[in-house]
C-alpha cells in the first residue's frame, strides 16, 4: 500500500475545522473589540458574539447560558472547579475530596496540591476495565466530604463511567460532583441536569476549535472561589480579557458536534470497530484496553507484549502514522501509564500500550493503512526482542 498520512491521535488535539476558522477569523482582523468596552458598537458586538458562543456550548450540555464560563484550557476547568469549590465557603470548611486513580494529571496534580494544604483526598480504585468501584465510593463519603471529581470518559482507554449513578450518590450523600469531560464533550451526550452534574471541564481543541480555550460549567447557585482574579470579566469568576476569536470557535464547534454528533459518533465507533478486530484477529498475544463496548467512540486503546511503545510510536511516525503509547500529556516520562497500572496490568506489559484515536476525517482506508504498517512493525520489533517468543 502506498505510504500515506493518517493522523490518529485525535484524543491529543483535533485540526481546526474550516467552518469554525471561518466564524473566528473576522474576530481576529476587522471584529477586534474588547467586550468589556460595552460604551461603543465595536466593543458591543464582541460582546454579543462572546454570549451568542456561551448560548452554543450551554445548549449542547443541556446548561442555562449563565452557568457556563469561559476558561484558558481544559486543565485551567480543571483546577477552577477543585480549587474553587474546596477553598469556598459554600463546602462549610470540609475537607475530604474524591477523585479516582486515573484521571487526567490535571486532576491528580491538583488533588496533589489540595492534600499539600491539609485536605484529605481519597483515590478510587477502578475494575480492569477503568470503571470506577461503586462501592468504594459510598465507603469514601463521609460527613467531611465536599466534592467527588471523576472523569466523564478517560483519555487513555476510552472508558465511560456511570456517571448518573456517581451523581445520585453524592447527591444523596450532599457532596458536590464534578466531571473532567474534556476527553467526552462533543463526543457523546452529557445533559448536566439530566445526569446531575454540579460542575464540568471541557475544552475547545478536542472538537476541532483552537487550543487555548476552555468552559466551566457550574450550576446556578455555587460559588466557587476564584483562582485568577482581576477586572472581574466572566461575572467575576475568571478575570482576564476575554480571548473572543476562541471563544466563538468554541461556540461553533460545540454547535457543530451537537448537531452531528449521533451521525458522527456512528460512523467514527465503525471505524474503530474495524480497527480493533483487524488489529485483535491479525496480530497476536495483542489486547484491546478499557472497556470493550462502553467507551469513546473514536478511541481503539491496545497493549502488545515484548515491545515498547515508544519504538512503535516512532515506526508509526515513519510510515506517516500519528498516534500516541499511553497518556498524550506524559509522553515525557519513562514511567508506565498510571492509568495502565490502575487497571491492573503489569509493568512489562503496560510498556506495550498503543492509543489510535480516530475522527470524522479518519476513512477506511486509513484504518487499513494502519493494520497493515502495525502488523509489519510488530513482527520486525519482536524479531529483535529478547523476550520474544512465536
């Protein structure tokens, strides 16, 4: 087969799509006014443009408008909703906060922050399949308990969690609950009120908007304390001068994947389906990762034995193949995937993971395109393993 182009790491960032460069581009030439400065035409239509982006994201999540705030990323969500609700005063001075072992190192990292300061996180354990233990959870809520923060879907795996159940438990309990869906939103249906979420992360470059932009939802009636204040834009939760060309390409590509989403997700989960048997039937002692039905529909997440994944990445990258070996955010690191670990394989074997992430602009071809070259790869590498054995 001739040697092509496959981008297939699309959980890492997505390309800008042409409809959504066309809606920022005016803000970024002729539209360059400073919603703030409400006295004049020009500051007044970034202002309109910058609602009219909010409306879009919050119809996609089922959300009011007033309960969605603009951030810098994904990551910045994130810390917002961790930090602000355990630093508020709304949370009467609990201390507890619940993640799970294998979110997003924006989560972790924060959480690692937060027991710094003298608050008490507990870390869920999760099934071998990435789904968070249930009951560990009701066993973790107690009278301290502010907030519960698990991942909608994960990044890695592509695992979907219960994420009503979780709600109704902590709702139950009265603890706060809140999702990193920055991997999920756009991807497959999250109704805040319809699955009771208190607060949601979600980023712009995972629906094919720019990077460097972000929302928050939180409902109507929490305060979480500011982390970055200033001139009180964003109702006084995020300072800092709105950055208007993103957050209309926020705006368009949450209405896009809103409209298509069904279609797409259909046609993105018979890609990966294709995939994954292809790959599964053609290469052997290979094992597909995460939940084998309730997962993202573009996200195809596998382990091979006697290789590592950073040869496979690079071999890949010579046949014109993007993708990533575990997290895309901690390829720097010679440590094995923590969510890997988490969901009970071993060292050596959590060293073979390969992530393929595709989109709506994947085809069948590229899927072939990728069976073909990782078959070829693997056999050249495992002839050279030591641990190799047919």
């Amino acid at each position: 087969m001739e040697k092509r182009f496959v981008y297939a790491d699309n959980a890492a960032t997505t390309p800008v799509a042409a409809e959504v460069l066309n809606k920022m581009m005016p803000y970024l030439t002729g539209e360059y006014g400073n919603p703030s400065a409400g006295f004049y035409t020009l500051g007044q239509r970034a202002k309109a443009a910058v609602e009219e982006a909010r409306k879009q994201v919050a119809e996609v999540l089922g959300a009011d408008p007033k309960e969605i705030f603009f951030m810098g990323s994904g990551t910045e969500a994130d810390n917002f909703a961790l930090r602000g609700v355990m630093h508020s005063k709304q949370v009467k001075g609990k201390k507890r906060l619940i993640t799970t072992k294998i979110e997003h190192h924006a989560i972790l990292h924060t959480a690692e922050a937060l027991a710094n300061e003298g608050y008490d996180v507990v870390y869920l354990p999760v099934d071998n399949y990435g789904v968070v233990d249930i009951e560990a959870l009701k066993n973790a809520i107690n009278e301290d308990t502010a907030l519960v923060s698990v991942m909608a879907a994960n990044n890695e795996i592509g695992t979907i969690q219960p994420l009503k159940e979780i709600a109704d438990i902590c709702h139950d309990r009265g603890v706060l609950f809140h999702t990193d869906a920055v991997q999920a939103f756009g991807h497959i249906p999250l109704n805040v009120k319809e699955l009771g979420i208190d607060l949601l992360s979600l980023s712009g470059h995972k629906i094919n908007a720019p990077k460097g932009v972000g929302a928050l939802y939180i409902r109507s009636g929490l305060m979480p304390l500011p982390i970055i204040t200033g001139g009180g834009q964003e109702k006084g939760r995020r300072s800092g001068t709105e950055n208007v060309p993103s957050i209309v390409a926020l705006g368009e590509a949450a209405r896009i994947k809103g409209e298509r989403m069904e279609r797409e997700a259909a046609y993105v989960r018979s890609l990966s389906k294709r995939l994954q048997e292809g790959v599964l039937s053609k290469i052997p002692q290979s094992a597909l990762t995460g939940h084998p039905e309730n997962r993202l529909p573009g996200n195809s997440s596998f382990v091979f034995s006697a290789v590592e994944g950073e040869s496979l990445i690079m071999n890949l990258n010579i046949e014109g193949i993007c993708a990533a070996t575990g997290s895309a955010c901690s390829t720097a690191s010679l440590d094995p995937s923590h969510v890997l670990m988490s969901i009970g394989l071993a060292h050596e074997v959590a060293h073979g993971s390969l992530r393929l992430t595709l989109d709506v602009q994947n085809t069948e071809e590229d899927v072939d395109y990728i069976i073909e070259k990782l078959e070829k790869i693997l056999d050249r590498l495992r002839k050279m393993s030591p641990v190799w054995e047919e």
